[in-house]
C-alpha cells in the first residue's frame, strides 16, 4: 500500500532532516503520478503548542509560517527536476498543500499530536503519512517513537522517510543537554531538602544521590524546550509576585463563600461552564486550573481537549473568570507582561455555559 499512496501528510518542524524529507515526499508522490496517471498531493502541516490571540504570539506565527513556506519552496524545486538533478521530462500533476493544525487544542501528548493530525488526514482524505525521522513535536522532549504508534493504530499508512541522519560523535555533551540536567537536578535536590525539612550530611548526600538517579532517568524526556537561566529566573521572579496576587483572591473569595453560608437564603447559583483560556503548555495550564481550585467558589472539574470544565457557585464569581484576571496573571507569569494585555475571555467569547455548548455539539 505505501507504494500507491498518492495522498500523502507529512508533519513538519525544524530538524537536521527536514529538507530531506520535503524531498522524500514529494519525490514519492511525483513517482505515483507518473505510474498512474491520476494527481498526486502532499500537505505539509505543522501541529502547533500556542494560540494566537494578540501580538505577543506573532513572532512564533511567523516562525511557523516561515517553516511552511520553506516546505513550499522545496518542494516546488524538487517537482521541477528528476532524481538525477535535471530538469523533469514528465508532466506530472502533484499539487503541494500547507496548513496550520492544533490551534483550537491543548497539545501534550503523543495522542493529542496523533488526534490532530489523524483529523487533518481523514477530513482531507489523505491515507498516508510520512514522518521526519528527526520530528520531535514535543520541542526538545523525545516524542516520534509514540507519535508514531499512535497514527499506526489508526489504520493508515505511517512510514519514516528513509533519509540520512547527522550522526553527532561529540565527547562533549551539548549545552542544550547540560542546561537540562542542571536544571532537573536542581530541581529535585531542592524538593528532596524541602520534604527532608534536615540540612544534614545525611540528607545532603542522599538528597545528591536522589537528584542524580532522577536527573539521569528523566532529564531529556521532562523539559519540552531547552531551560534558559535568564528566562527560569525571570519566570521564577514573576512567579514570586503572582503568589501574593493568588493569595489575595483567596481571600477576597473566602468572604464571599462564607457570606453565602452564613446568608439565610444561601443565595447559590451554580453553574457548569466551559472556559478556552489563553494559555497553552502543560505547566501554564495546570498552573491556571490549579489556582481556579484554590480559588474558593470555583472548581476545575476536567480538562477536555481545548478546554477547562469549572463549575461555579455564584455569578459572581463566574463574572470574575470572565474578567480573566486569573488568565492574565499566568499569562504574565509564564509569558512576560506584554502577554497580559489581552482581550478578557467575555470579550473574546472564550467562555460559556457547559450545557449550552453539548447541546450545540449535539445539535451538529
């Protein structure tokens, strides 16, 4: 079946192989529609971990765009020459495709990775993917290997174009793997004193030995992009001014609910509401579902693939997850300042009755 797949996907991002794989595809398709005489297509698409909401987000829309058009262009060459570098003799019909995919979701999973693409594949009707023997959608956290089961299981056909890899034979770990391991091993040392409470010979060495197991285990596969120290510590700086700001809405919101209490009427008004934060990353959003929970009156009761589920118990305090101020107080933490000034969630109408959109769903 791989041979006679004229419809073909294939994922892109940057990579040591990504050229080679635009050469691969269009290469195969061009070989089909020279044998069967019927028009041959690739898509190149790229999944996406953010959403474009305001400018803050532009420069990563352009990365994207840029990689897109990269694909296009090489591909467009590869169709104008055969495989010995001369201009192509046959008319082929092999038509070139490019799109964005993942927008409207939370990506952090292989699975979600899969169930976006697999989307894209069947609404298109494409039977076919190629994967980027280098591809890590994930950022710098290993990922094709599952990716990979994940969009054999749905019956297509999934293959990894057979192109050269850049074999790295360097002593020296790279600054990227480095920065990682410093950054997990610190991280878990620091959590193993802080639960051992003990700053003593003990627990200094066992807590070492603790972070080196860990640091050894899960260095590479627990960061998606590669840790900065001026970035960490600008987010850890910011983090620090955004605990007070949580610390005060819990306060302000535990009146609220023991006015309700102590109210005869108990005056509750509870609701199910379905909020499309702008906030991507898994960190990001537990951070925000996290703060939602502690915030009495409000509840983070699930996650669905673009969305959170919260249940409310007063319009109040629904009309204070429409202000967003929560979203923009972790869109500061995690994006920097310039990323808080967004539209609120009312005004972007990113936030609505739970029941109100399964009806609607339904209704489709």
């Amino acid at each position: 079946m791989p041979d006679t797949s004229s419809r073909i996907l294939v994922p892109v991002g940057e990579s040591s192989t990504f050229r080679n794989t635009v050469a691969y595809a269009v290469r195969e398709a061009r070989r089909i529609a020279a044998e069967t005489g019927e028009e041959s297509t690739v898509h190149f698409v790229y999944p996406v971990r953010w959403q474009l909401v305001d400018e803050s987000e532009r420069s990563a829309a352009d990365a994207v765009a840029d990689t897109l058009e990269r694909a296009r262009v090489w591909a467009n060459d590869d169709l104008d020459y055969d495989d010995d570098g001369d201009l192509a003799a046959e008319d082929v019909s092999v038509s070139i495709e490019t799109a964005v995919v993942g927008e409207d979701r939370y990506l952090f999973s292989p699975n979600d990775f899969a169930e976006v693409l697999l989307e894209y594949a069947r609404d298109r009707g494409l039977d076919r993917i190629v994967l980027d023997p280098e591809y890590q959608p994930g950022g710098s956290a290993p990922m094709l290997q599952p990716l990979e089961f994940e969009l054999a299981r749905s019956g297509l056909v999934v293959e990894e174009a057979p192109v050269d890899r850049v074999v790295e034979r360097g002593r020296l770990p790279s600054r990227a793997n480095v920065s990682k391991a410093l950054a997990m091993f610190g991280v878990s040392f620091g959590f193993y004193l802080l639960l051992a409470g003990v700053f003593d010979t003990f627990n200094l060495v066992t807590g070492a030995v603790s972070a080196g197991v860990v640091t050894a285990v899960f260095a590479r596969i627990s960061f998606v992009n590669t840790p900065s120290v001026t970035g960490t510590a600008a987010r850890i700086a910011r983090f620090l001014l955004y605990v007070p700001y949580l610390l005060w809405e819990i306060v302000k919101a535990n009146f609220s609910v023991a006015y309700i209490i102590l109210h005869p009427d108990l005056p509750i008004d509870p609701e199910m509401q379905r909020y499309r934060a702008a906030i991507w990353g898994d960190l990001s959003v537990t951070t925000l579902a996290n703060s939602i929970t502690l915030t009495p009156g409000t509840l983070t009761v699930d996650m669905d693939r673009d969305s959170l589920i919260i249940h409310s118990l007063t319009g109040s305090a629904r009309d204070g997850l429409a202000g967003g101020s929560l979203e923009r107080a972790v869109r500061f933490v995690f994006y920097g300042r310039s990323a808080a000034r967004i539209p609120t969630p009312a005004e972007r109408g990113t936030i609505a009755s739970w029941t109100d959109d399964d009806q609607t769903d339904g209704d489709e």
